[in-house]
C-alpha cells in the first residue's frame, strides 16, 4: 500500500459502493465515493485523486464520457490513473474502456482481494521510476523522457502520458533494440500475475503511438511476438500498426 492514497470510487450502487470502499480502506486507502459522472468530474478536478475507480453505467454522464473528457483536459487530472470497474464484460467493451484512457478494467462480480492488487499494481506504476537511464533521462529517436519529473517530449513539446502509457514507454526505451513479447510487457508494465489479454498491450501501444503522433514510428510491431523500440541507427520502416 502506498502511502494512503487517496482513491475515489464512482459507482452509483450504494452497496456496491460500500463494498468496494471497505476492500480499500481496510487495505489502508483513504476512499471517498460518489454516484454520478458529473460530482465525480467536480471532485477530480477540484481534489485529484491518486486514482480512480469508475463504473461505466452511471446516471446522467456515462463513465465513458467522463472518462474522455479526463483524458482530453489541459490539466494535471489528465494523467489520474483509472481502474474501470463495471458489469460490462465483452471484449468490445474491454477494448474500449483502455482506449478511451483507462489503466486497467476489471468486471463485476469481482473479487475484493483482486481489486485491491490491481488498485496497488496501477499505484506502483505510477510511483515507480525505471532503474536504467544516466542522468535519468532516457533518450529514443525525437524522444526524451526525464525520470525523475515524469516528463516525456517529442522534440519540444511535452506529451501528457498516463502511468502505465509513461511505464510502457520507459520500458520499451529501456530495451531499445529488444524485442519484447506481450506477454513479458504483462508482466513488467502491469506488474501483476492475473491473466490480462494480450491484447491490453495491443490497445495501450495503439494509445501511446497516437499521442506520440510521428514519433511512435520508432515503436516497431514485430509480427506474431511483441514490440520493440528501434535503435537510432536501424533505419528500417516500422511494421504496419
């Protein structure tokens, strides 16, 4: 548990609520609950909370459109980290929640233990800073990543990645020049041994390489294993995305 993080729960079902608040707070988190898309916009923007756990069928703002309009915002509540917790259970369903911004997704019924390791994998993720990097700055192609401030450019502008976007970028900068299997991005990025998708990865590559605009060429596709980061003096054409 990280120093009482501060985690907002927006679920519109008191008991569910209750549920998931007593499952934190007994794991040692400082939670505040509310019901509806629009207190909950009000409450991130005003307090930024350390993360926060939406459900995405919620009166009046879906959890969706309150999820995107997160994502989309000028300011620092524009990287919460975000844990969707919600009946919906396709895959389409899934897929969409991470594209629209989320760290992980999770669906009802779920297990109480199991949430809170995931709330606790996000909240390393966004705490954790990569061993490697002198000068903790890690460079790749037009790209530069400042450890110990978060901050990721492109050339001169400054990108707003997400916690696990952020891990996922150091990671792969890390191993430039190395493949890396979805499976082994599992593992090391999400940092927690409960099956995900591999596609989790497919979706959150896509997100990452969208923000990085023409930069997120340097991020090959290699067919049927992984990803990788190429070297500045590989001078290939990335795989098709």
């Amino acid at each position: 548990m990280l120093d009482r993080a501060r985690i907002l729960v927006v679920e519109d079902e008191p008991d569910i609520a209750g549920l998931i608040a007593y499952g934190l707070t007994t794991a040692g988190y400082q939670v505040e609950t509310v019901g509806d898309g629009t207190t909950a916009a009000d409450t991130i923007l005003r307090e930024r909370p350390d993360l926060v756990v939406l459900d995405l069928m919620l009166p009046g703002r879906s959890g969706l459109e309150l999820l995107a309009e997160i994502r989309k915002s000028d300011g620092p509540e524009a990287v919460v980290p975000v844990l969707i917790l919600t009946a919906k259970r396709t895959e389409d369903d899934r897929i969409t929640g991470l594209e629209y911004g989320a760290d992980d997704y999770l669906t009802k019924p779920f297990s109480p233990r199991e949430l809170v390791l995931r709330v606790e994998a996000i909240l390393r993720r966004a705490k954790a800073l990569p061993l490697e990097g002198p000068g903790r700055i890690l460079h790749g192609g037009p790209i530069r990543v400042e450890l110990d401030s978060h901050t990721v450019r492109v050339e001169d502008e400054t990108i707003s990645l997400t916690p696990t976007e952020y891990r996922l970028l150091t990671v792969l900068l890390e191993r430039r020049g190395r493949v890396q299997s979805r499976h082994s991005l599992l593992r090391t990025v999400w940092d927690i041994d409960a099956e995900i998708e591999t596609r989790t990865v497919d979706t959150h590559i896509l997100r990452l390489r969208r923000k990085l605009r023409d930069a997120g060429e340097w991020i090959e596709t290699v067919r049927g294993y992984g990803y990788r980061f190429r070297h500045e003096d590989r001078l290939s054409t990335p795989s098709p995305r």
